[in-house]
C-alpha cells in the first residue's frame, strides 16, 4: 500500500477512534495530522507547529472572539430577554404561541450573535419553564427550540460563515448576504412544521394583550432591534469590513448592557470575558488543529483521490450536488460544524467550482448542511444544550426535533434543486 493510502487509514480510522474515547476534537485533529505526517515520511516537529499557528494567524478570524463577546453580552445584559418578551407580546396569546415566540425570537436572535450555541441557551433557559408550566408537549417543545438555534449559523453575522471564508478564501461579505433568505425560510419551515405538531395537541388559545402593551414591549426591544441593522447596513454600505462588524456588535451591546439597559454591572463585565475567551479558545484551538490535518491531507493528495471518486458527476452540478449533501449529512451526524468546515470544505470546494457551482452558493449549502447536523444524532451538540438547560433526558429531545430535522432536510434538497433561491437574492442585493 502506497504512502497516500496509509495516511488515508491513519486520518479516518484514527477520528474515529479518538472521537470514540471522547478525546478533545482539536487534539484529536493535531494528533491524527501528526501520525499522517510520520506515515508520509514528512515528521518536522517545526513544521506541525508552523501550521499550528498557521491556522489562527488570521485577520477575519479576528471577528470570532468579538461575534462570540456581543453573543455572551446580548445574553447577560437584557437583549435576549426583550427580544423575546416582544415577540411574546405579538404572538404569544395564539394556540401554540410560545412556538411562534421561540421561532421569532430565534430568527431575530440569529441576526445579532451568529452562535447556535449562544441562541439555544437562552431560548432553552427562558422559554422551556414557560412551556411546561402552561402544558406544552416537553420532547416537541424542546425540538422546535434546538431547531430554532440552528438558524443562528444561516442569518449574518455567522461565526460559520467567517470560518468558512477563511477557510476556503471565499468573500464574507457575500456569505452574509447569502444567509438572508434561506434564513427566513428555516423560519417560515418551523412555522409550517410546528402548525402541523399542534394538531395532535389540546393547547388553547390566550387573551391578546392590548397593543399599549404590545408597543411597549416593541419599544423596550428598540435598542436590540437596531443592532443587526447597524451590523448589516454597515457591511452593506462598506462602512465596515465583517471583522470590524464585530467589534462594533461587541461594543453596541456593552454600551446597551451598561448605559441602556443598566442590568449590566461593571464587575460583571470580568465572567462574560472569560466565558468568551472560553469559547474562543475552543474555537481557535480547533482552527489550529485543523490546519495541521489539512496541511497532511493536502500533502498526501486526498482531494485528488476524492475528485477521481467524484469526477464523473462534475458534468451533473445538481447530482454532484446532492451527493456532496448526503455525504456531509453523514458527517454532520459525528462531527460537529466548525471541524466538518475545517477539513472538508478545502477539499469539497474546487470541485464544486469545477462543476460550474458558484462558490458563494455552495459555502451557504455547506454551512446550512453542517448547522443540520447540530441537531442530528448521535453528536447533535444543540441537543446536548437543550437536554441540559431543559434538565430533560437526550432521547426525548431527539424524538421531538424528528419534525423539525424533516422540514430543514426538506429546504436543503429545495435549495438544490432551485439554487436560484439562494444565488438570484444575493445578485440583486449587490
């Protein structure tokens, strides 16, 4: 057996097996990249570290620390919690209502933080108690919240998106506007998909409030309302770069947190540091992982290997299309979205181009493809969140998202098989 085919077997046997003791998804990248290198004759100690570097020493990575900051602030300085009592305030009396409030909120919470994670949480820690206290079905409820966080990585800013375009070195900016619409159809896929989960429920209906109420509550969310025009009008007009978006939502919402809001005290401001550099380091280190794999699999030419296997459907975009879909499906089903991003988007992507797909188009089907697996078993990482926050076991949390998974796999094969739902917004946005 050749070299190449060795470093194949040493790389996937070798996630399998680290993924299967639970070992850190970061080390188990450098540790997989490393034996690649010594199977490959290429052991340099100096080398594995170059790239160890490598793959944090970038400029738009910048903006994850800083995405990753304004969630955390948005969370512990009152932003979260107005946007949802808004959009309680306009739907919560309907049959069902606090479904509507969780894909409201989660659709305008996408727009501000661009972390899943982030959303789920405080969906998950505001919304679930609500929910079992006025009788909701707990497993669907809590589905519908997990399903409704996901739409974080579609929506601008995504943390996602800037990795993937750092990744593949694809524009940022036009993945932000790639995201608006599919965003808002995840949104409208929950309504359908929760209208038909309420069939089978005795859920009854509440008393509106009186649209004083209802405009005080819009006026109080006034303040988290302008913020994803700030940060999307800026990128739009060329005041700003996506890096710098960030640091602008870090500080809009510090400035709301501490002088707007006032449920922000200065001692304060020292745990959501840290709790973001958690986050961030977590992140970074994956990235840093992921460059030493990726360098190895480069070296040992498995993109070619995977072109050969994928070459005789460039000439069908949409076959070649689905295809790369199910395989990702399948990943997405044991590796969380950041890695999947890491090592298969260098290598999926020149064949898509190739195909004649159009790059921008194909990071928002990867990124899409990869949120999907964050509510898929047996990883399924917002799930975990969910269980956790709701203090519900895992397996009625995935036995609630089934409805939910089915919608999102529905819209990805519609956007296959009409990617100018994607491509024909993002034109006449430009």
């Amino acid at each position: 057996m050749s070299n190449e085919g060795l470093a194949f077997i040493v790389f996937s046997v070798g996630m399998l097996t680290l993924m299967g003791i639970g070992m850190n998804m970061g080390l188990a990248l450098v540790l997989t990249g490393a034996g690649m290198a010594w199977v490959l004759d290429f052991w340099d100690t100096q080398l594995l570290a170059q790239n160890l570097v490598a793959g944090v020493d970038s400029f738009p990575l910048l903006a994850v620390p800083f995405f990753i900051l304004a969630g955390e602030l948005m969370n512990s300085g009152g932003i979260s919690q107005r946007i949802i009592a808004m959009a309680q305030a306009w739907v919560g009396h309907i049959r069902g209502g606090l479904g509507y409030v969780a894909i409201g909120a989660s659709v305008l919470m996408a727009s501000m933080s661009g972390s899943a994670l982030a959303d789920t949480a405080a969906l998950a820690t505001i919304l679930l108690p609500m929910m079992r206290k006025q009788g909701y079905p707990m497993h669907t409820s809590a589905g519908l919240v997990a399903s409704g966080g996901i739409i974080a990585p579609i929506i601008p800013p995504s943390l996602p998106f800037v990795i993937y375009g750092v990744t593949t070195n694809t524009s940022i900016s036009s993945l932000f506007l790639a995201g608006i619409v599919p965003g808002i159809v995840m949104g409208v896929g929950l309504i359908v998909a929760w209208k038909w989960v309420l069939r089978s429920t005795d859920l009854s209906e509440g008393q509106p409030l009186p649209m004083k109420e209802r405009l005080r509550a819009t006026v109080k969310a006034f303040w988290a309302l302008l913020m994803p025009i700030i940060i999307i009008g800026g990128m739009k007009t060329g005041l700003f770069t996506p890096t710098e978006a960030a640091v602008v939502a870090a500080f809009y919402a510090l400035f709301v947190a501490l002088f707007v809001h006032r449920e922000m005290k200065l001692p304060e401001i020292q745990g959501v540091l840290v709790r973001a550099a958690k986050t961030t380091a977590i992140v970074m280190f994956l990235c840093a992982g992921a460059q030493v794999a990726s360098y190895m699999i480069t070296l040992a030419d498995l993109p070619s290997t995977l072109t050969g296997w994928l070459g005789p459907l460039v000439d069908s975009p949409r076959l070649l299309m689905a295809v790369m879909m199910i395989v990702l499906v399948v990943v997405g089903t044991a590796l969380d979205l950041t890695p999947t991003i890491l090592i298969f988007a260098p290598v999926m992507l020149p064949i898509a181009v190739k195909a004649g797909i159009d790059p921008v188009y194909f990071g928002l089907m990867f990124v899409l493809n990869g949120a999907i697996g964050l509510i898929t078993p047996p990883v399924g990482t917002v799930l975990n969140v969910v269980a956790g926050v709701g203090r519900m076991p895992l397996h009625q949390v995935i036995r609630g998202v089934n409805p939910f998974l089915i919608t999102y796999t529905l819209i990805l094969f519609l956007f296959v098989l009409f990617p100018q739902i994607v491509t024909a917004p993002v034109a006449w946005m430009r």
